[in-house]
C-alpha cells in the first residue's frame, strides 16, 4: 500500500494537467525561512513540485469561486505548516484562514504550530491568519461559520475516522458554502455518497493518475 500511494504522489506531482500555468513559479524561493516540511511517502524535491503544482490548480478553482476582493473566512482543514493557508491567503487578500491540525508529526515532517505560524509570518500574512490545535474527527468548538474550506493530502491518512473529519468540515461550513479538497480517494464510491447526501459536485480534477489511489481535487457545494 505505501508503494501504491508513493506512486500516486508521484504521479500527481508529473500529471498533465499540472502544465505551469505561468513561466515563474508562484511558491518564490526569496522567503528563504519558510519550510511546508515533506510528505510522507515522498521526498523534499518531490514534497516541493506537488505544492509548486498544486498551488496553480487551487489558485485556478478558488478564484473560480468568489472575487479575489471578497473578504471570505476561510477554514485550512488539516493545515499541516499552513501551505494552503499561504494558497488561500494569496487569492483572497481581504480573507481571514483559520488552519486547523493536531500539528502532530505523523504524514507531513517537521510539523509544529510555531513553526506554521513562522511561515505566516515570514510571508507577511500573519495578521490575516490563525492556527488552531484541534482533532478534526470531533467537532469544533467556535461557532464560527465559514464561506470556503480547503484542504489537500489529509483525510485519506484518516481511515474510517475521516468520515467524522468530513462531518467536521460541513458543519463549520455556511449553507452554500464551498468544500475544495485535493486528495487520494483509494475507497472512492464510499466518499462520494457520503458528500452527495451533503452537497454538490461542481468542479472535478482528475488528472493525477488512475485507479484508487489517483489524486483528484473536487469542488463542493454545501446544500
């Protein structure tokens, strides 16, 4: 199994769809203390290509969502050291992103609150966001209600929990609200009935290799 889904991560870093949107990458090297640590199963070279490549697809999905000026709260599920916060906070300049993770070492390396809140602070967006140390399999304790959730490699590393973590998500989520989630899927049909009994299929990516471990990025919308 761990060969299967180094190979999937493989794959979704060398996938055709993942072609460079522009000439200059957007994750820059010019912030020399920010580090998104390595995925497991996977080495730094090839932790950094999916995030440079995942980067432009969450970018091209979010933006197809709401107006880059919308001032959007915005819930990072699974934030890991705040990767997609960073996305997040790109697109959105008036957002608020609240990363959540038990920040354990576990399939990302090197993983610790500060050293997330470090990266957001080093790429100037502090201000815009926080981190909150919580299990995603029990509910939050905020009442805060969110207009857009993301999240990328986290809820297949869940087993049968994840179930609970989707249910997390959803009720955290405003009525209409939108889930995007970039993942492997290696248990597929059960996945999709229990997010169709929830919300809508708008947008699909499946460009990331084939069969159950291919990594897909599917766009949600909350009923």
């Amino acid at each position: 199994m761990r060969q299967h889904k180094r190979n999937a991560l493989h794959r979704a870093h060398t996938s055709s769809y993942f072609t460079p949107l522009c000439a200059e990458p957007l994750v820059r090297e010019h912030a020399m203390d920010v580090d998104f640590g390595t995925y497991h199963h996977s080495t730094p070279k090839e932790s950094n290509d999916i995030r440079k490549r995942a980067e432009k697809a969450f970018s091209k999905l979010l933006l197809s969502l709401y107006p880059a000026g919308a001032p959007l709260r915005i819930l990072d599920a699974g934030c890991g050291l705040g990767f997609l916060t960073y996305v997040a906070a790109k697109c959105f300049p008036k957002a608020r992103i609240t990363g959540v993770d038990l920040f354990r070492h576990s399939s990302i390396s090197g993983i610790s609150m500060g050293k997330a809140a470090n990266n957001m602070r080093s790429l100037g967006i502090d201000s815009r966001t926080s981190f909150l140390k919580h299990d995603l399999t029990k509910p939050l304790e905020s009442d805060a209600q969110y207009d857009l959730a993301v999240s990328n490699l986290v809820f297949h590393n869940l087993g049968k929990k994840r179930f609970k973590a989707y249910g997390t998500v959803f009720d955290a989520l405003k009525p209409r609200g939108f889930f995007v989630i970039g993942d492997l899927f290696p248990h597929g049909k059960a996945d999709m009935d229990y997010f169709r009994d929830r919300a809508t299929l708008i947008n699909e990516l499946d460009e990331g290799g084939s069969g159950p471990w291919a990594y897909k990025i599917k766009v949600w919308r909350k009923a």
